[in-house]
C-alpha cells in the first residue's frame, strides 16, 4: 500500500490503539457484511508482518483460537487487555466476562 510505503520511507511508524482494531471489527461486519472469523482473519494479518503496529494488546487478543465464537467476544477481550495491561481488574455488565481473570461481573 502507497500509504505504509511512504510511512516506511519516512522512518515512522504506523501504529494502530485497540479501538481503531474494535471499530475496524465492526465496520467490516455491519456495513461490509463480512462474517466475524473472515473479520478477524483480516485483522491478524494487519499485524503479522509487522509494518503496522499495535498501541495495545490487539495481536495478543487476536492470537485467541475460535475468537469468532468466544464469549466474550473480540471486543470484550480487548477492553479486558487494556485494563490488565495497566495492572488493573475490570468490573462490567457483561456476564460472559466472568471467564478473564480478574473481572468482577456487577
């Protein structure tokens, strides 16, 4: 792509936060109708070569197998990330959630 080659020409980086890679997911499945696995394939590969990188833990999340299916979902799993990353729990609504470590279900 123009765009990264011209960013690797410079010397920078391009660099992706994790609600860019949220956005992304549904962007691609509510108005592209791309299925969710298809999705998430898509999203792997952004990171794989490693000309784009991540501010979060959005490769780590999308390493996860059957994430099209998981409960909680893509999502979910990278608020979680976040919250970890910064040496914290996570209190939420959302019952699937009591499966991550260090999550409070209100």
């Amino acid at each position: 792509m123009a765009f990264l080659d011209a960013v690797a020409r410079r010397g920078d980086r391009a660099v992706v936060s994790d609600l860019v890679v949220a956005e992304t997911y549904f962007a691609l499945q509510y108005h592209y109708n791309v299925p969710k696995s298809e999705a998430i394939a898509a999203l792997r590969r952004l990171f794989q070569d490693g000309e784009i990188e991540s501010t979060g833990v959005a490769p780590t999340v999308l390493a996860l197998g059957r994430l099209a299916s998981a409960r909680p979902g893509l999502v979910d799993r990278l608020i979680h990330g976040g919250y970890l990353e910064g040496d914290g729990g996570m209190a939420t609504f959302e019952k699937a959630a009591e499966k991550l470590d260090s999550v409070e279900v209100l």
